[in-house]
C-alpha cells in the first residue's frame, strides 16, 4: 500500500465524562493545534452533554462543538474493515471468485445498484451452490443470461437476443453423432439450452431450426454467413468462445449471477453495534466474516475475526484527566497515545511510552496554549477566545487557590490576542454557569460530577458554582434524595455535591453517605447531610486530598 491510499488511525482528542468547560476547550482546542500541525486525523470528542456555561461559550465563539459520543465500548466501526470492493448482484460467479482471489479475502458483499447489502459470497457457499450444479445425478439447474456467458468467456459476440434476460441453463456439449444430439436435445426445453460444437455444420443447423437459447462455438471457430443469417431469423444468439469444448462447458456454469450463488441468510451487523452482541453471529457463520451496513442497509465493509485480533482503527489523547473512573467508558480497549492533564495521578497504565504531560496550573487549557506556543503556531482567534474562557471557568476567574502564575500570564496573553476583558468575559461566563432555572437535581448532580476510587471505596464529587448557595440549600432535601439514589446505584460510599460560592469564595458541600463515613468527617455541620467548606473552592486542590485522607483512614 502506498502512503495516498494508506488511511490514518482516526485519533480521538477528549475530555472526561460530565464534561465541563475546561475539559470541552481542552478537547476541541488540542484537536485544532493537531490539525495546523498537519495531523488531520485528530477529532475532539465529548463524552456528555454540554453544561450551559460551556454551551454558552461554544456559541458565543462560534467554534464548531466536539462530537458527541456517549462511551468508547468497542463497536463494529472501530474494529471493522472498511476497504471493502463488493460485486454487484448482476456481476458473474466467475468474476466475483477472481474478485475474492485477488483481494485475498474469504467473503466478498453482494450488493444491489443502490449499494444496499443483499448476500455474502463466501467459499461455502460457492462450493454448495456450485456442487449442486456439477453434480450430474441431481441435474440442477441454474440461472444465467447471455450477456454473462458471453462476459465469463470472454466470448466475441455475433448474435445476442435478449441478453439480459434470465433462463435455466441447459448445457450440451455435442461430442457425439447428430442423431444423439436430436435424442438429448428433445429431452430439453430449447429455450434453456445452450449448445456447445465446433465446426460441425449439421449440429448448428438443427440447433437454429429448434430455436435453442445460444449456440457457443469453440476454439474461436467462426460461422458462415448463410448460417449466421438463419440464427439471426430464429431469434438464436450466436458466440464464439476462444476456449475448447470441455473449458467452455465448464465456465459457462460459472457465468450464473453472483446473487445467485451467494448466502441470502447471512444477516449483516450494524456500524453502531458492540463487539460482544456480534461476537456470536460471527462465531456462528461460516466464513467468520460478516458484513456491516449503517440504518439504511448501504454496505459499510465488513468484520471477521482476524479483525478482532489487531488492534482498534481508533486510538485516544485524553486531556484534562488521567483516571480511568473518569475517562469514557472503554477507553482502556485503545492505545492511549497522551494525556494533557493537571490533576492528580490515578491508575492508568499503558503498553508503550506516551506523551504525559501533567502539571500542577489551574487550567489544562493554559496547558494547551503554552503547547501552541511551543510548536509556533499562531492561536486562531476564536480558539484564543475559547482558551481564555476554559482557564477563567477552571479558576474562578483567576481566584481559585489553583491559580498559578502561568494561569494569570496566559490569560493575559490571551485577553491581548482577543482584546476580550478578563474581568468581563469572567463574570458572564459564571452567569451563564450559574442559570439553575429549573434544571432537575439530577441535571445539577450530574453536570460536573467525578468518580473516584480509594482502595476498596469509590465516591463521588460533583461540583456546581453559583453566585449565592441560597437556592440550593432550599433545595436541600431535593438534592440529598437524588445523591442517595446516585449513592445506592453505584454501591459507593458516599455522594456529594460541592456548592462553591464565587462571589464569597467559600463552599458548602451536600452528601449522601454511609453513616460510618458521615461521622468520621471533619468539617462544620450545618444540619443533616450539609456541611460547611469554609474557604474552600477547588474540588481537586483543597477537598479530594481532605476526603482522600478521611477514606483512607477508614481502611
Ligand atoms: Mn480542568
């Protein structure tokens, strides 16, 4: 394969589940500096739904928003072959198994003039279709037409009537005397038989005068005029074959259409299916090969087992985590080729040296400037304007106790770029983070939470940033129920939502959680499941490490 026709490994550049801003603009902005840098196979993927902040940002920008995809479970697309040449329908048995020589493939698609999937040809099926119709003692007969006897012979064409019309084929070599012949003949229905001779003028003759469907000449044999001219008044197609008798007679069953000789009871698996839903049908067929169609049954390629073995047609860079609790479910199934992150150190283990770039700023955002920079590629103006807001949503507008001075150096670089003001840009992306309305508990829990695991407890964080925590703790009993049910359904030991406070700078924090834990924790109770966080505003800097060390010391 040459370098053109070679594709690349699509790579997916993505942030964690329950995205947030930060997270969004890393993907989206990491993937753009890929792409100037000529790497055009990467795509910035986002694992969850937009919180209204990043939404906001996205639109106001006008930067096109990564795609979305739920998890990275392997699916067909991910693992399938999608250089597939299937045949069409019409096309002979005999071109079809070239087709499938030549590719070195076990199965070839059939497929209908819209490309829509109808049949898999695979060895099985040729050698049972084809053995019923070797077989003299069951005397099957098959479909052909004459424009595909004549495309299978190679033959030169002197009369052809009705070619594309389909009849049983009847073929009879003639070897024997002419009163043989009239005998088989009559046991046939001339219309189906297609005669194979040679120079012998008696045999063509009574061959026309019955009006039988072809008649194949032979080693290039030619036909007189005056004969040529009584075939053409009978309405008999006349070819010459450049092969001999018996090779004639043999190809010609070969010249059946494709759609014919292929399984019809082969159903195909869809693009978006998992690997372990296929992974019985492929047990299951023949050839261990299937072919893969999208919702409207137009042919995609196809998946075998030898598909399953290497490794995905995917890989991943993850930016702004390197947990695998937080990463998209599945993503352990790819080759991980980076991770761009600023947050603690989780279990993630690769096969081969990557690039792992993690450090201790406020932003992964900031991270990614400093990568543009360093490659020496200008910063597009909105991805600029984007970048600014992901650090200024990741740090309380540079207030957080995460903010470093890279943080503030980049913003400023940034807000010089964009001519955006920091301070204004920063109070209208806390307001269009901070429109409650009249999302559900569930919608708030979930919008920014993480999952972490600590020796044999997992736990989970959301965090939510509002300008006054007045009308969430009159929510309270709202939320607490929702992190219970949270709390239940992932067998975790507690479940808390972190309600940070950006004008006072403080937090509290509502939980769901084993009484047993409950006791343990450290902070100022304000009543039942609310507790204050006084000074506290960074979820990963100040409270992980805090409830990290109260878990552990449950153990
Ligand atoms: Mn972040």
């Amino acid at each position: 394969m040459n370098e053109k026709s070679k594709k690349k490994t699509p790579v997916f550049v993505m942030g964690h589940r329950n995205p947030d801003t930060d997270s969004v603009v890393a993907a989206a902005a990491y993937a753009q500096l890929k792409k100037l840098l000529g790497k055009d196979e990467c795509v910035a993927i986002r694992g969850g739904k937009l919180s209204p902040q990043t939404e906001y940002i996205f639109e106001r920008f006008s930067v096109p928003v990564p795609h979305y995809i739920p998890d990275m479970i392997p699916k067909v697309s991910y693992y399938m072959k999608d250089d597939v040449n299937p045949v069409n329908g019409d096309t002979s048995l005999w071109n079809a198994v070239t087709q499938m020589e030549a590719a070195n493939v076990k199965a070839i698609p059939v497929v209908n003039s819209d490309g829509e999937y109808s049949a898999l040809l695979n060895y099985n099926a040729f050698a049972h279709n084809i053995l019923q119709v070797l077989n003299p003692e069951t005397e099957t007969l098959f479909s052909t037409n004459i424009r595909l006897i004549a495309e299978t012979l190679s033959a030169q064409q002197v009369l052809a009537f009705n070619p594309e019309e389909l009849f049983k084929c009847v073929t009879i070599v003639v070897a024997d005397c002419i009163e043989t012949f009239r005998k088989t003949l009559a046991l046939h229905m001339p219309e189906n038989a297609v005669i194979i001779t040679g120079d012998r003028k008696d045999v063509q003759e009574y061959s026309i005068e019955n009006r039988v469907r072809a008649l194949v000449l032979s080693s290039g044999t030619q036909m007189e005029k005056a004969m040529r001219e009584k075939a053409e008044n009978n309405g008999v197609s006349v070819l010459i074959s450049p092969y001999r008798s018996a090779e004639t007679a043999m190809l010609v069953m070969y010249s059946a259409p494709v759609s014919e000789m292929a399984d019809t009871k082969i159903l195909p698996v869809h693009a978006n299916d998992t690997i372990n839903y296929i992974r019985e049908f492929l047990r299951e067929s023949t050839s261990r090969t299937l072919p893969v169609v999208d919702d409207k049954n137009k042919l995609l390629g196809t998946i075998s087992e030898t598909n399953l073995l290497v490794d995905p047609n995917v890989e991943i860079i993850l930016v702004d985590h390197n947990e695998l609790s937080q990463a998209l479910e599945g993503v352990e199934n790819y080759t991980i080729q980076e991770v761009i992150d600023h947050h603690r150190l989780g279990n993630l283990s690769t096969k081969a040296p990557i690039t792992f770039i993690n450090r201790p700023v406020g932003a992964t955002c900031t991270i990614i400037v400093s990568l543009y920079r360093q490659s020496r590629v200008p910063i597009p103006k909105p991805i600029a304007s984007i970048l600014l807001a992901g650090i200024l949503a990741d740090t309380l507008v540079l207030k957080s106790t995460t903010a470093t001075d890279e943080d503030r150096d980049t913003a400023e670089y940034l807000s010089n770029i964009t001519n955006l003001d920091i301070e204004t840009l920063g109070r209208d992306i806390i307001a269009a983070g901070n429109r409650l309305g009249n999302r559900t508990a569930d919608e708030i829990i979930n919008q920014d939470m993480k999952e972490y695991q600590e020796g044999k407890f997992k736990y989970t964080v959301s965090q939510i940033e509002v300008d006054s925590t007045n009308e969430l703790l009159e929510r309270r009993k709202e939320i607490l129920d929702d992190l219970e049910i949270c709390r239940r359904s992932r067998e975790a030991l507690f479940c808390a939502l972190m309600v940070t406070d950006v004008v006072k700078l403080t937090s509290v924090m509502i939980i769901a959680s084993k009484p047993e834990f409950l006791q343990a924790l450290e902070f100022p109770r304000r009543n039942n499941g609310v507790f204050f966080l006084r000074d506290i505003v960074s979820r990963k800097k100040q409270l992980i490490p805090l409830l990290s060390e109260q878990v552990q010391s449950m153990s």
